[in-house]
C-alpha cells in the first residue's frame, strides 16, 4: 500500500511541474504556475541586474554581462483572447546572487541584498513598472545535483497573480 501512495505521489508531482531547458542546458523545473497562463526560468549566468529609472521616476531593468553573478529570472505570462486588443498581461520576478553560492536565506527588507524585483507588465495605466520587494522569503539552497530556489512574496504597490515558486535547476 505505501509503495502505492509513493508512485501516486511521484506522478502528481511529475505531471504538475514545467519543464524548461534553458540556453545553457541546466534543467529547469517550475512548480506553482496558474492554469490560466504559462511560466517559465531562466538562469542568466555572467549576468547583472540593473535598476534604472526613467523622466517619470518609473523604475525599469536592464541586464548587462558581469562575471561571477547570476540572475534567476521567473516569468508568468497570462494566455491571450485573442478576441481583445490589449489583453497581454505578464509579472516577472527577479533575483541576483554570486554564481558560487551555496546557500542563501533572505527575509523582508534584507531581499534589496539580492536584488529581488518585481515587475508588471500589461495595458493598466499606473499599474505597471519594477518594484523592489521587500516583504517576503527567499530560500536558495543545494538540493541533490542542482539547486532549489524558493520566493514566497507580497507587493503592496500593485496587484499581483503570483506570490510564490519553487525552481530546480542545474548549473
């Protein structure tokens, strides 16, 4: 019977994750995207995150090449009517960390050390732009023969669809 409950268990997991190989060919596995939408990860290596700010004062990313540092990139894009102009809607979250880290525990306003960001992207005037988060956790750790990386989080700026995931990805 426990042997049964095991391979049940092993199948809802295995069927409810994503699955992404990036450009680099780490394996990436995604848990806690909406049906109502597609998620992916990235793992951008030699890579620096910078936050810029335009006329407005809006907030806005652009990546630039940095040897020794990685941005995880997760992103979750809502699926299109086709039927309406303008229905684009996608949130990206960004994190930055040394390329050699182990193990890595953040909470709240200690989250600006890794860059966590936040950003929304749709046709919803205000509503929109890169937030820096600064209230929730964030987990990166070992984990078999890659790396597990965990962001629970709230924006209090602006709505949001996700406040979690999990990725595994290999470097």
């Amino acid at each position: 019977m426990r042997t049964c409950c095991q391979l049940v268990f092993m199948w809802i997991l295995l069927t409810s994750c994503k699955t992404k190989n990036v450009s680099d060919n780490s394996l990436v596995a995604l848990y806690k995207c909406p049906t109502e939408g597609s998620c992916s990860f990235e793992v951008l290596k030699d890579t620096a995150l910078l936050v810029l700010e335009d006329e407005f004062k809006n907030s806005y990313y652009q990546l630039k090449s940095a040897k020794g540092r990685l941005v995880l990139k997760f992103e979750y894009s809502k699926n299109e009517d086709p039927q309406l102009a303008d229905d684009s809607y996608s949130e990206i979250i960004f994190i930055e960390i040394d390329d050699n880290v182990n193990e890595l525990k953040l909470t709240d306003e200690l989250l600006t050390e890794a860059k966590v960001s936040f950003s929304r992207m749709c046709f919803c005037r205000g509503s929109t732009g890169l937030y820096n988060i600064r209230k929730g956790r964030l987990h990166i750790y070992k984990h078999l023969k890659g790396f597990q990386v965990t962001l629970n989080f709230e924006i209090n700026e602006v709505p949001q669809v996700i406040t979690s995931f999990t990725a595994y990805f290999e470097l």
